[in-house]
C-alpha cells in the first residue's frame, strides 16, 4: 500500500488585518509636469482627473518604497515580520529579472520566509491576494502582499498619453486566518487577444542588438483600453459580486484600479452603486500606480475615515495582458 501524503491544514477563512502605504517625497504637479511634457493642467485633469501625482526621487527604489508600506501594514495587523509565510510583491517595473524583489523586501524587514514577484500589471496586486488568501486556508499562517512600482522608470515623456497619467508609490496589506468568510471568490482571467494594448515599446534584448535604440517605455491605445475596461471588465466585477452573494446595493466601498477618473464613475454607473457607496479616486492625487494603486486607494480610504472596520468592498484590478481580477473582501 503506497504512503499518503499528509493533507495541508489551514486556515477555514482569510481575511485582510492590516494595510500599510508609502508615497514618495515628491508631488509632481500638472503645471510642473508641463514644463517637461507638451501638455497642460486643463487637458489632464479633463482626461484624467489627476492634479498630482507621487514621483519616486533616485533613493526611493522599488523596495525602498516597499519596505516602508509593508512594516505600516504589518504595524496595524499586529504580526510581527518573522511570523510571515510568505511575501508576495506585485510589480513590473522592477528592472531585475532576477531576484524578485520580494526576496529583498523580506530579508530587509527581518523574516526567511517564501518571497516571490508576481507580473500582471495593473490587476497584479489582486492577482497576489488571491494567492495569498488560498495559501492562508491551505497552510494557516500569515502572508504579506505588497503593489510596489517605479512607473517613471518606463515613461516616455514625449508621450504625453501615458506620462501625465503614471506615479509610483507602494501599498501593502497582511493576510491572515479568519473565522468567518472575508475575502470572496476570485473572478479573474485575461484576454491575449488584446494584449498589444497596453505593452512595452520594445524588448529588452533589442538594446542589446541595437545600441541606438531608445530605453523600452510603457504604451497604451487608450480608447481601446477605455471601452474594454468599461464594457468588459464592469462585467467581471459583476461576476465577483454575485460569486461573494453580494449586491451593489450591500456595497460599502468600490476600490477600483486607478486608471482614471472617467473609468472609475463609468464603471461605478454601470454597476449600479447607489449614491451611499465610497468610491475610491486617490488617483486625483496619487496617479495611476499601476499594481499599487487599489491598495493605495484602500489606505487612503480607511486613514480619511471614510470607511469603518467590516465594511464591504469591491476591489478591481484590470491592465496589461490584458489581464483582470476582482473580488469583495472585508476592510480591517
């Protein structure tokens, strides 16, 4: 008779029991940004509804801003760092291949546990809490995600599609066992189809072949991007609602991707919110962070009292792939 092997003993639920974020010293400005790029404050903030956005300085790198969020994080959880499992950061603007990141975030916060980047964009930080709500019901423990990126690393300033729109900063959240359900069902998926819609100029070996070529910068077909993001990914957060038996009605809270302000009331529309939901626009102030934004926005939300211990709220990620992923959890 062939041994078995031992099944893994979690947690019943997970929850979210901290959230932590770090924004960089340094608040660029629409006016200050159009000193550099051929735009102006009137048509940025009519396209986008940014009046700032947080540009990290030469000693703000990906796990300097990392580190920071996440010790804020683990501070309001109550769990010390070397009582983590796992340290996930969701990013793609670090610009090693490899080591992950993570791997340096956990040893600079003082813990061996298992560290890994994931890569899916602007849906990237959803993407980790998913992981890390079903590591914390498959093994117990506690586990530490993080949305931490360097978009000016990519910007194209003669692009001004995408450099009046990206910021960096980072935000951090500790997952742990819960007794009751508080993290819901994940809708995720992605469209390959679409995936020239948001991408990368060039490859990063074409600087290698080609030592003219200009450093790889982020694009994006933003009306294309625009309607999916309404249509199709309104749709996904649908989905969330009902796998987690929840009605926009029971909403407390949307916690949308930063995209912009016009995705944000469009998609808010179409789902039907009623006018006592708290909609997250930290991009006002903050910018598009790409995989930092929603935990950004979460903090900025719970610091501002806007929302209370237990609320409900939806939280949806959407970007390059063209990747999603949505789900309602239970704010700490």
């Amino acid at each position: 008779m062939k041994a078995r092997i031992t099944p893994s003993m979690g947690a019943p639920h997970a929850r979210i029991l901290g959230v932590g974020a770090y924004r960089p010293r340094h608040a660029m400005t629409n006016e200050e940004l159009c000193h550099r790029v051929d735009s102006s404050d009137e048509w940025i903030r009519t396209r986008t509804g940014i009046t700032t956005r947080r540009w990290a300085g030469h000693d703000e790198s990906i796990a300097d801003m990392a580190v920071p969020a996440a010790g804020k994080a683990l501070a309001a959880s109550g769990v010390p760092a070397d009582a983590l499992d796992c340290v996930i950061v969701a990013t793609f603007t670090h610009l090693r291949q490899t080591p992950a990141v993570a791997a340096e975030v956990a040893h600079r916060l003082g813990t061996h546990a298992a560290a890994f980047d994931v890569s899916a964009g602007c849906a990237g930080f959803v993407h980790g809490l998913s992981l890390a709500a079903d590591a914390v019901r498959s093994r117990g423990g506690h586990v530490l995600v993080i949305g931490a990126e360097r978009m000016t690393d990519l910007l194209d300033l003669e692009d001004r599609s995408t450099a009046v729109i990206f910021g960096d900063g980072a935000g951090a959240v500790v997952v742990g066992p819960s007794r009751t359900p508080a993290i819901g069902p994940m809708v995720w998926g992605a469209d390959g189809s679409q995936a020239e819609a948001i991408s990368q100029t060039v490859s990063w070996d074409a600087l290698r072949s080609n030592r003219d070529q200009r450093w790889p910068a982020l694009q994006q077909q933003g009306q294309k991007v625009f309607r999916w993001a309404v249509y199709e990914v309104s749709k996904v957060a649908e989905r969330a609602l009902a796998a987690a038996g929840v009605s926009p009605a029971d909403l407390d809270a949307f916690i949308p991707h930063q995209a912009n302000t016009r995705i944000i009331d469009a998609m808010a529309k179409r789902l039907g919110l009623p006018e006592s939901t708290v909609i997250a626009r930290d991009i006002v102030t903050t910018g598009n962070t790409s995989g930092a934004s929603i935990p950004l926005a979460m903090e900025a939300l719970m610091s501002s009292d806007a929302t209370s211990p237990g609320d409900l709220a939806l939280l949806v990620g959407y970007g390059a792939g063209l990747s999603y992923a949505a789900t309602v959890v239970a704010l700490p």
